[in-house]
C-alpha cells in the first residue's frame, strides 16, 4: 500500500511549496522509491488554463493535454514522476464533477449534496486514484494558506483521509515562514506557532514542519519552534533562501536529514541516498566556465513566473554548455517605442516565447528581424514561430500586410491561420491543440541535429498554425519547414537556411526540458549563442 504525504504551507503564500514537494519526491527517488506528485489549487477556475499570466504565471502543459500549475514544472523537473490531469485539481474542477454527478441524478440517491461528505470524497477519491499504481509514496500539495477560506475542504478531505487509511501511512509537512525582525535583531517564531495552531484546530497536527528563513536558525528556537507546535525536535527542518539556485534545494534538505524523518516515520524501505549526479550538476551551475547573455523578448517579463519554464530550461541549457545564461528580459512593447538595437545589442541570443493576443506583436517582430539581419541565434517558440513567420513574409518575401488572422482578421496575406479544427470552436476552457503531438523531422536539419532522432515528441498549445498556402514560398526564399506532423499537413518546426542558428517550433520544448537532461533545441541554441559570443570576442581582439 502506498503511504502518503501531505504538505501544506501556512504564514504567507510563495514559500516554495511546490519546489519543497519537487524537492522531498526527488529525494524519495534517489532513495529508490517510486513517487507521484499532486497539486490542490483551491481557486474557483476549473484549471488554470484561462487565467492570465499576470494572475498565475504560466499555464503548464502535460503530455496528456491537461493545462496545470507552474508547480507540476517543478515536479517534472526534479523527478521522473508520470504526471497526468489527475494530478491537478482546483475546487472549481472538484465541484464542476460534484454538480454533473448531481445532474446525472444517479449518484447521491436523493440526498442533500454538502461540502461534507461529497465534496470531500471527491477530494479523496483524486488522492486515491494517484495511489492505484505501483507507487511508494503519494505526495499532495495542497496550495495556498492555511486559513484560507476556499482551502477548507482540501485541509478536511485530507484529515479525513489519514483517518480513513491509517493515520501511521500519512505524514502532515507543514511549510512556514521564520522571519527575521531587523529592529529586533532576531527570528520569530511566533507566525509559526499561529499556523500550526490553525491546522491542529482543524484536526492536523503536523509530523514535520520546514521553516523557510533568510537566517540560519538556532537550536533554541528550533527547541521553542518543536516545544509550541508539538513537533519532534528532529523534524523542526530549516530550509534556507539559496543562493544560487533552486536545484540546490533538495541537497540543503537533505544535509538537514530530511529525508532520513520522511523514511523514518513513514516506515519505508529504502536504498541509501544517492546524490552524486546531482550534486555534479549543481556544481556546474555554481562554478560555470562561460557566459552568455540571451534576450527574452515578450509581453510578461516582469512576472517572474510568466515564462518560467522557458527560464528554466535556458539555465538547464547552460548546465549542458557548462555556461551562465544571463536573462536579458526585453519587453516587447519597449523594442516598437525604442527600436531593437538599443535593446539587443550586444545580445547573444534571441528568444521570443509563446502568448496570445495583439499586444507587443509588433515588437516582437521588429526583435526577429534584428536577430535574423544580425545573425543572432534566434530561438522562436509558438507564439514566437508565428511572428518569425510574419516577420520573414513581410521582409523577404515582400508581403507587406503579411498578419495572422489573430491580429488581423482580414490581413491580405494569412500566412499564420485559424487550425481547420478550431474553426467551429467557441467555447474556451481546454479546447486548444493541446498536449503531445508526434513530429517527423527532416533529415540534416539543425532539428534532426538536434534532437539525433527522425521522430519526436512535443507538447503544444496553440489554435493557430502556419497557413499551408504559403509553405512553399516560404521555403524557396531559405524559411524552411523542418519538422511536420507526420501526415504532412501542420508544420512544426521553421529553420532558416543562411543563418548561424534560426529554429523556430509551433510546440513549447520548456515543457520537456530537465536540469540534468536539457532540451536538445535549449542546448543548441545556447551553444550557438556561446560560439556567436566566442566569435565576436575574436573578432574585437584581431
Ligand atoms: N496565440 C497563438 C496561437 O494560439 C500562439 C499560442 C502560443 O504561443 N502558445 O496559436
């Protein structure tokens, strides 16, 4: 039988919970157990998939389609956990499965639907469902604060649980916040005892508590910390701000024996941990022998989760080149006002990521021209596909109002359209393409380079493609399609011919890219931005 985790955050939101569920199941992993990761969002939308980046940073893709929280990035970034939809669910979701069963009419026999008992089987029905396969340790997430309103039904499902399956197969870990009080000159503890007190009012007394601190905090207070929340000394866990990266995380937990407790008290039988390929990685994170600066150029960037997997796999990509990626974070509005040369130069790369809606279009495609006029790696992703797209019709092959339909309807030339399949699509929740596609790869491509495979596999979002009308053309004037769907008829992958490096992809790769495994485009790209560098300080000392 599985044993299961519960974590829960209190004090403050943006503790790092989902890097802390990442964190705890990668360790688990290296201890040769076999883990699934969960998240709770207690907000009312049915996924986060129509939210605004400003609202929620970035929508989540999985290979099953399912549109998720930025946190099953981390979970799938630290861990080789399958994620699938059930591994997200918001109350909205919950609900909307409550009401139709409702509708259905056959489930609840006549009886009065309440928040407890139906919502809360609900709730743990998704729990056990993640627990059916071969699986050691489930671990959920549940997000927000403790005291929040809408987390309520979350917090009861899971006190239930533990009683349904045996409150010694479940750990409660409850992650808080230590601050540190200038004027005082010291840490309180206080917030914590409040939080923790919230939670046992609620039937939860916590097993292990991680205190996230800017300060080292002292065995007194981790005594007092222990003392006021009824928790074992030894699982009073510090979890400090690092200082270099997240993935620094799991080794800080485990040099403070955390998953040592979690095995511990969790009964588990397991392997000796094993973190050498780890820390190695790490260790080329901090000690990096090159440096390369990239421009993100789009709509979001002082949201610093809007892109986040895009940043994610730029630094995994400079993990694989042994480099440091320095983000150059242009908005795409400042390159109409300002032009893109006071904004790019200097740069070594250019990405522009994915996005919807008419706002910084033109921008980003005045930053296109620059990087293909420049011969500057340029690195375009859906969204960024689409405006390199444009910007090669409007430059080279002359087509003035070349547009796509989403910014203009009525453009003379749709070189970037409406799918066929979403033509009669009203209705907006999850009914993008969605999810993992199969793409066949043209042969000596930079792509086939790449990925050293004929046939790949990527996750997409999007509704609009490259207009097949146009294809042709495209590719007689060096826009070459270099990646199609395998029956031939949506292009995934443009490459230009004359130019150090121009790959540009209807799918978003971020999704598939790991730390110890960066994305083949991701670590091309970055590498043919660290050779552009290479070649431009040769040229300056000649
Ligand atoms: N808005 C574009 C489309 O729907 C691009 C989407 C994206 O970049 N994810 O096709």
């Amino acid at each position: 039988m599985a044993k299961h985790l519960f974590v829960t955050g209190g004090v403050v939101s943006s503790l790092g919970k989902g890097l802390t569920c990442a964190s705890i199941g990668m360790l688990l992993e290296q201890r040769g157990l076999r883990v699934r990761l969960q998240k709770f969002d207690p907000y009312i939308n049915v996924d986060p998939g129509t939210m605004s980046p400003y609202q929620h940073g970035e929508v989540y893709v999985l290979d099953d389609g399912a549109e998720t929280d930025l946190d099953l990035g981390h979970y799938e970034r630290f861990t080789q956990a399958v994620l699938t939809r059930d591994c997200n669910y918001t109350t909205g979701k919950i609900y909307l499965s409550v009401i139709q069963k409702e509708r259905e009419g056959r489930y609840y026999e006549g009886k009065t639907v309440q928040v407890i008992p139906h919502v809360t089987d609900e709730i743990k029905a998704a729990i056990h469902r993640l627990a059916e396969d071969d699986v050691d340790v489930v671990i959920t997430e549940i997000g927000g604060t403790v005291g929040d309103i809408e987390g309520q039904p979350f917090l009861e499902a899971i006190r239930q649980f533990a009683m349904d399956v045996g409150r010694e197969n479940c750990l409660f870990i409850h992650l808080t916040l230590v601050p540190y009080l200038k004027a005082a000159g010291e840490l309180k503890t206080k917030p914590t005892q409040h939080s923790v007190g919230m939670l046992r009012q609620i039937g939860i007394q916590p097993d292990v508590l991680i205190c996230r601190s800017e300060h080292p905090i002292s065995p007194e207070d981790k005594d007092k910390i222990a003392l006021f929340c009824n928790v074992d000394r030894k699982a009073v866990i510090e979890e400090r701000d690092r200082q270099y990266s997240i993935y620094e995380v799991p080794l800080s937990l485990a040099n403070n024996g955390l998953d040592e407790i979690l095995v511990k008290q969790l009964k588990l039988k397991a392997a000796p941990l094993d973190l050498a390929g780890w820390s190695e990685m790490v260790d080329r994170i901090i000690h990096p022998k090159h440096e390369a600066r990239i421009a993100v150029v789009g709509k979001y960037m002082k949201h610093r989760d809007a892109y986040k997997s895009v940043y994610e796999a730029l630094d995994h990509a400079g993990i694989a080149n042994r480099a440091r990626v320095l983000l150059v974070r242009v908005e795409a509005e400042e390159v109409d006002n300002r032009g893109a040369e006071a904004l790019l130069d200097g740069v070594d790369g250019v990405l522009v990521p994915g996005g919807f809606g008419m706002r910084g279009i033109e921008g980003k495609i005045e930053a296109i021209r620059y990087a293909r006029t420049h011969k500057i790696p340029y690195f375009g992703i859906c969204l960024g596909m689409q405006c390199a797209v444009i910007e090669f019709a409007r430059s080279v092959l002359g087509l003035e109002d070349a547009n796509s339909t989403e910014f203009d309807p009525t453009a003379e030339h749709p070189v970037i359209c409406l799918m066929e399949e979403q033509q009669m699509v009203r209705e907006r929740g999850g009914t993008m393409r969605l999810g993992s596609w199969p793409c066949a790869l043209a042969g000596g491509s930079r792509a086939e380079h790449a990925y050293g495979a004929p046939l790949i596999h990527e996750r997409h979002r999007h509704r609009y493609e490259l207009n097949n009308a146009y294809r042709n053309t495209f590719a007689q004037h060096g826009l070459h399609p270099s990646g199609l769907s395998p029956d031939g008829s949506i292009v995934e992958i443009m490459e230009l011919q004359d130019h150090p490096w121009f790959v540009a992809v209807q799918f978003h790769p971020e999704f598939k890219s790991k730390p110890m495994k960066a994305h083949p485009l991701f670590r091309d790209f970055v590498a043919a931005a660290l050779a552009r560098r290479e070649s431009t300080r040769l040229g300056h000392e000649r």
